[in-house]
C-alpha cells in the first residue's frame, strides 16, 4: 500500500512539474508555498551568493525543514545558510513548483531549465 502512494505521489508530482514549470515572468514575485513566507529553510552558500543554481531540494519527513542546495558535494558545515522560504523563492522562482512536495520526499534537476525528478528520502 505504502509503495502504491508513493508511486500515485511521484507520478502526481511528475505531471505538476512537467506541466507547471512554464517560464512565466509573474514568477519573479510570487510565492505559492503553504508555509509561511517566514519558514527557515536552509540553502548553501553558493545558491545565496548565486554562484550555482537550485538543483537539489529536501522537505525533510522528522520537522519538515525545506533544504535548497546546488547540488554539488563540495559542502562544510560553513556553507549551510537559514534563510526564509520567501527568500529562497526570491532567488529562484521556480522552486514555487515544489510547494506540494510531501515530507520526506527530494527533488532534483540537472539544470534550471529541466523538470524536476522526485524521490522519496532516505532514512
């Protein structure tokens, strides 16, 4: 049963990804997330500083903390940023594809302008 959500969720994702990542320029100042505009989530230093791009996100299933990062391996404690979600959609809009991602599930792209992959988090 659980893997049949799990697949109904990913494929559900799937489709609101493929079809709702259209390039729109009122996506510059919008914010569709449920959660408040003042949630603490985490981005690296290199997607605060625009260096790299969002291509790795996390709602994580114990507290549900969103994480933004580049999606690179070369990361210290040091780079882990807080910033609000608010933020985060300021410096990609397009994150605002991600709001129905359940807890305890990923996403990745392998660039800005490829839809997003989902998956359940590891334990």
């Amino acid at each position: 049963m659980a893997k049949k959500l799990a697949f109904f969720l990913l494929s559900t994702l799937s489709m609101i990804s493929l079809f709702g990542q259209k390039k729109d320029n009122n996506l510059k100042h919008s914010y569709s997330f449920a959660e408040p505009e003042n949630t603490a989530c985490i981005v690296c230093s290199h997607v605060l500083t625009k260096q790299r791009t969002i291509l790795f996100a996390s709602h994580d299933k114990d507290d549900g903390t969103w994480q933004f990062l580049c999606g690179q391996s070369d990361h210290t404690d040091s780079d882990a940023k807080l910033i609000s979600l608010k933020q985060a959609t300021g410096i990609d809009p397009s994150i605002n594809a991600l709001k129905l991602l359940p807890l305890g599930f990923g996403a990745e792209r392998e660039s800005v302008k490829q839809p997003w992959t989902f998956f359940p988090m590891k334990n």
